[in-house]
C-alpha cells in the first residue's frame, strides 16, 4: 500500500529499494572487512554479519519480485553454462605451456 498521500513520503516501493540497497552495501561492506580480516574470532563475526545481510537482501528482493518491483530475465541452459565454465575457468585456470 502506498504512503505517498499528496507527494509526501516515500512509496512502499522505494522504501524497500532502499532497503535493498542498504543491505547490498553492508554485503559488500562487511565482504571487505572480511576479506582483510586475519583473526579468527573477527572472521567469524564478520562472516556472520555477511551471511545475515545476504539473507536479508534475498529476502527483500523475493519480496520486490513477488510485487513485479523487481524484474529479472530468466537465464537460459547456454547462458548458465557459459557462466558455469567462466567460472571455472577463473577458478582453475590453464598452466601455460
């Protein structure tokens, strides 16, 4: 339900893009600091604090989905598979010769 009565406020729609934004920032945020982080006891809080603003931004774009705020193309067998062997390939990469 919208709550934008007489162009004041913001509409439930753009507060829950902004949300998702927020929560794709923290991802990314927390990522790094994770990434730079050597001290166990550290890792495991940030991994904690990662895995729960990925949870919420799936959340949050399921929601956005389900209303048609959020529309995705639905990837097809070739495209997942140049994907997959990109990623691969990324991952293990050829030894030169």
């Amino acid at each position: 339900m919208p709550n934008n009565i007489e162009g004041r406020g913001l509409t439930d729609r753009e507060m829950v893009q902004l949300c998702l934004e927020l929560e794709k920032g923290r991802s990314r945020s927390v990522s790094n600091s994770l990434l730079e982080t050597s001290h166990q006891g550290l890792r495991d809080i940030y991994q904690h604090c990662f895995q729960t603003a990925a949870d919420n931004q799936y959340t949050l774009f399921e929601m956005m989905a389900k209303k048609g705020w959020y529309q995705t193309n639905v990837a097809s067998p070739a495209e997942m598979t140049k994907v997959l062997e990109s990623m691969q390939n990324n991952l293990n990469p050829s030894s030169p010769e």
